[in-house]
C-alpha cells in the first residue's frame, strides 16, 4: 500500500502539495492505515506482487480491513480470477469473524497461531535434526565452541 501511495497518488497530487514525507514508502502499510481507515472500512483490492512461486500468482489480489476501532487494519489475501466480485464478500466475512474481541484479527486466527507454535525446545530439535542432512544450517563456529 505504501508502494502505491509513493508511486501512484503521490505523482498525481499537485506540485504544491508536500504533505508526505519523502520515505513513505518505507512505512508499514498497517500504520499508515490505522488513522486512515475507521472501523469496518476496506481499502480497494489491489494485486499482490512478487510471488514467483505458485502459479496462480496472477490471481492473488490484497485489501487492508480495518475490523476494530483500536488496532491496525487487517491485511487480507484472495486468490480470484475475478475480485471484484467477491472482496465485499469476504470482508464481510472477515469483520463478522473478527469482532467479537479488541483486537483486529479472527479469533480462529489467534487459535490456530496459538496451536502451531512450537516451543524453542522442538524448534531447536527440528533444527537439530535438518542440520545433520544439509551444511546450510549449521551453526555459526562461534555457536559450536567447546568452551
């Protein structure tokens, strides 16, 4: 979003105009947002870039939610061959799952982040084990010091 902001609408303001600081587009999206937006307004969809991986990365399309007065706004992802017909859709879900507590996000989310994490002891046991099979997560030699 700070992207767009730097390289869209910035352009199209008039000369005059220099109410933005020059590094806006080193902002976080969501704290750029959170005085912009009130509760239960969205941002237009706009298209992810940058996703070289999967191929339906020309499908994927973002929107920003604000779902709660006092937290940042929700950043929420679709994959749709045609958005425009479904975002109003999904933000409404969105909000309806999210607005049961203060904070921005569903309450499922925060679950499910919850059941999934693993404490550092099974994270340094995965990391144990990955590392005996490949040299790139080694630990540093100052990490494996004998003394």
């Amino acid at each position: 979003m700070s992207r767009i902001l730097k390289e869209k609408i910035i352009p199209s303001l008039p000369s005059s105009y220099t109410g933005f600081p020059k590094n806006v587009h080193e902002f976080r999206d969501t704290s750029l947002l959170f005085g912009a937006l009130k509760e239960g307004e969205r941002t237009f969809a706009f298209k992810v870039s940058g996703i070289i991986d999967v191929f339906y990365r020309d499908r994927i399309f973002a929107f920003y939610l604000k779902t709660v007065r006092y937290d940042r706004p929700v950043r929420v992802e679709v994959a749709s061959s045609h958005p425009a017909d479904i975002i109003d859709d999904v933000a409404s879900l969105v909000r309806s799952l999210a607005g049961f507590s203060r904070y921005g996000i569903p309450s499922v989310l925060i679950e499910a982040d919850a059941r999934a994490h693993l404490t550092e002891y099974y994270m340094n046991y995965v990391e144990r084990l990955l590392s005996s099979s490949t040299p790139l997560l080694m630990n540093l030699r100052r990490e494996s010091r004998p003394i």
